[in-house]
C-alpha cells in the first residue's frame, strides 16, 4: 500500500510533544513491512536551517483558494530518511514563525487557516506527486483532511478513493474555532450540525475527523475506552462512542535506537540487565547535572514532564511537605504552566541539598533523569500512551504512575510475593493514594533483592515499534476496504 502521513509535528524536524515521536518513528516501521510511505509536515521557521539552504521543490505552487483571495503553497521535496519521504508545504505567511502553533502559551488567531491551507495542500500535492491507498492524518491540524476527502473532493475522480485513518494522539486538543470558520475555509455550510462538525457553537477541526475518517485510532487501548467516557473525552465522548466499532487502541512504540542504555550515548556510562554496574555512575552523573549529593542509600526520583496540569502536580503539590519527610532526593526537568514552575522552583528552594529543578528543554539531560533516577513519576490525571513511563522501565527505573491510559497498559503493579510486576499504580486521583504508591516503591528499594527484581522486570519489556507498526497495517487495510 502507499500511505501519506500529514502531521504538525515530526522528529527530527518540530516537537513539542508525543505527536512528534509516533511520526518519527511509524513511517520507518511501516516502510520495513514493505509499504510506501510519505511524511507531510509545514515548513515552519524552526525547520528551515534543517534543510539545505537551496530548497528544493517537488512543486512549485499550489493555488489553495480563500473568501478574500487565493494564498499559494510550494511543496519542498525534503528527501528520504531511512527510505521515507518527507514533503514540507511552504507557505512563509502562514508557518514562518516563531512558535508552531502561537506564541508566548498565545494561540495564533489564524490557526485555523494555517492548517485548513495544509490539510488542502496535502490533497492537492498528492494529486501530483502520488495519491496514496489511505491517508493517515494526525490529531486536529490535519484532521480536515478526511473532511475535505468527503465533501469538496467527494467527486474528484483521482482522490475519491482514497481511504483515511485518523490517530487521535490527545483529545483534550480539539482545534475550537469560530462558526465563520466554515466560510472562511470555503465547506459547506450543511456540516455545520451538530451531527457533524458543530460542537458548542464552534467549529471544532478534531470532531470534523472523528465523524468522516473511515477508521480511528487512539495512542493505547485503555485511552481508546476512556476517551468514550465523560471525564476524558472532552465533550466529544458522545462521537466517540458513536464510532466505537471503527475506534482501535494501538499503543505507541518506542524508539530502542535512542532509548537504550546499553548504547545511549547521553550517559556517563552504559548498563544492561546482566551489568548493571553502570547505573550507579548514571546516578552520580545525574546528581551532580543537578548539584545534589546525597548517600548511596537514599533514591532519587526523577520528573521529566512538561509541567502541566494534566501531569498531576496538584497532586504533588498536595503532599509536597509529606514527600520531603521523608529519605528521598527528587530531580525535575521541564517547563510549562508558570503556576507548576514556581511550584518546583520553590519546592527546591524549600529543600535544597535534596530537592533540584532545571525549567527547561533538555533531550540530553532526559536521557540522564532516566538513566540516573532510582523512581520515576508520572502522576499524571490522564495520559493518552506516555513515553517517559516505557522509556524508565528500559533503564531500570522503577515507574510509579496513576493507572490511567497508557500507563495502566504498560505498567504492572509490583507483587513482591510471586516476583512479578514493574512498578506501582494508584487509580482513584487523590494525593493520598499518589503518597501511598510512593511509599510502596520505597518499602522495595529498601530491599534490594526486591529492587533488582523489578528493574530486570522493567528491563525484560519490549516496546518497540515491531507490533504497532502491525497493527496500523490491519487498520489500514480495514480503511481501505471501505473504500474499495
């Protein structure tokens, strides 16, 4: 089959979440099963020093019409990666900026012209370059791509085939836009229901897809059940549960390639679960990264997160005094919201000497809290996949999670009487339960024939893109035949 992905975000190109990864890393996967796939992304100001200096162009303008005059797109042919092709749509006006999606936590006011003028740029550039068996689309920004393909396009003879597969990475991001934006995007009015894209009086790009996509899928099988419930499907619970039998749960995969402490090339030194020697320089280094010392005795748990509340800190928050009672050192790397900022930042400040934050980015430096955490946290109140909690297990670092999406699907509750499991869960969202699953996890450090038991469990767990990547092949296949 010939897939096209059309994503916002992509490594190596523009990230700032999980989106990023997934793109990065499925196209390859789907290539070595003996597809052909492409990689659709904007051409935002951050991509451009990626590129050669001289762009080269696949075509050289694309006419995508708007209410108050035409605006043209070229397709920059970015060359293969790993046997993948890579097309970026260039329109300066629209992603020649500084942020991708606004600036300073600000939305760009003419988001929903950005990416309604990509998602037309992808169907017209596939005309000519190559039109795909499905179209894979990603999350809101592309989500009017299966829109487009059953309404404008319903009776373009080359594209009417064409099947589409929407991933749903995150609900809670929907794309919300004035009603106008019907208009402005030049769609019919009659979709403008609340049957089809209407939602709350806004014209909402991800309920769009939820509703034409041939087939759906979310970032892990319990996400796929939650996000048809009222607490996690954000208001679109109700078309969820309508598509439920289109509706497929794929957990992501994770990238061994980068992700590994055998090989890391982050690390101060490398470990395997035979030798695990080295973790302990990986601690030392991460320490002193943070200018902590503390005794070989006392774990570390490590945070590497954006600081949001999705994340759960309002629950760290809560039991922050308690947390610091206790024989523990605790690292925290990210950014985000200023109110989570100032708490870790002040939160240190209150415990210095145990207790560090470094506010920012730093891919290298999240190698280290991986590699060099004794625990890891994520208590987060919902998580569609999480990568931070598989990645832990690969290094040895004992996960404690609330038991929510992804993390209750990869993260098993330690039984230290039959030796299995690979972490600790709490399911009710309630400081208490966070506290007492972090008390359990240091009941078995404190026991080192426990503690190295759950490492070599974590350790022994296999992530990777090989079954995933399966999967979205049947779901392809399934989205086809629909269209077939």
């Amino acid at each position: 089959m010939q897939i096209v992905f059309a994503a916002s975000e992509s490594l190596p190109f523009a990230k700032t979440g999980g989106l990023a990864d997934v793109v990065g890393a499925l196209p390859q996967e789907i290539l070595k099963l003996g597809h052909e796939v492409s990689v659709y992304l904007p051409l935002y100001a951050t991509v451009r020093p990626q590129l050669p200096s001289e762009l080269k162009y696949a075509i050289h303008s694309i006419t995508i019409p708007f209410p108050h005059g035409n605006r043209f797109a070229g397709i920059v042919d970015g060359g293969e990666r790993d046997g993948v092709k890579f097309y970026f749509v260039d329109c300066p006006e629209m992603f020649d900026r500084q942020g991708l999606y606004g600036n300073n936590g600000d939305s760009y006011g003419d988001n929903a012209e950005r990416f309604g003028l990509f998602c037309r740029a992808v169907l017209e550039a596939s005309k000519i370059i190559g039109v795909p068996d499905v179209f894979h689309a990603h999350d809101w920004q592309a989500a009017l791509i299966p829109v487009l393909l059953r309404t404008i396009y319903s009776a373009d003879p080359v594209l009417k085939h064409c099947a589409t597969v929407l991933t749903i990475h995150n609900a809670a991001y929907q794309g919300w836009f004035p009603p106008s934006t019907t208009e402005q995007l030049l769609l019919p009015w009659e979709i403008f229901t609340y049957d089809k894209l209407e939602h709350f009086n806004t014209f909402n790009f991800l309920k769009g897809g939820v509703v034409y996509a041939d087939v759906l899928t979310t970032v892990s099988r319990k996400y796929a059940e939650e996000i048809q419930t009222p607490e996690f499907g954000s208001g679109l619970d109700g078309a969820f549960r309508q598509r439920h039998e289109d509706l497929h749960g794929i957990l992501n995969g994770v990238d061994y390639t980068e992700w590994d402490p055998a090989t890391d090339g982050n690390l101060a030194a490398h470990y395997t679960p035979t030798d695990l020697s080295g973790k302990r320089d990986c601690r030392k280094d991460l320490l002193h990264a943070f200018g902590l010392e503390v005794p070989d005795q006392t774990p570390v748990i490590g945070v590497c997160s954006r600081f949001a509340s999705q994340k759960g800190f309002d629950l760290l928050e809560q039991i922050a005094g308690r947390l610091a009672e206790r024989d523990v050192a605790l690292v925290a790397l990210g950014t985000g919201e200023p109110y989570y900022e100032k708490f870790f930042r002040d939160f240190a400040y209150a415990n210095a000497g145990r207790f560090a934050v470094q506010i920012r980015y730093d891919d290298a430096l999240a190698h280290k809290v991986e590699a060099g955490s004794d625990i890891f946290l994520m208590p987060s109140r919902f998580e569609p996949c999480g990568l931070n909690q598989i990645y832990s297990l690969k290094y040895g670092t004992v996960p404690v999670v609330r038991a929510t999406g992804g993390l209750d699907d990869t993260v098993e509750e330690w039984n230290p009487g039959l030796n299995t499991g690979t972490g600790f869960k709490f399911g009710p969202y309630d400081a208490q339960e966070l506290l007492n699953a972090i008390d359990r996890a240091l009941v078995a450090f404190y026991d080192k024939k426990q503690w190295s038991q759950l490492m070599q469990n974590g350790m022994a767990q296999d992530y990777s893109w090989n079954q995933p990547a399966r999967e979205y092949i049947s779901v392809y296949e399934e989205a086809a035949r629909k269209r077939a």
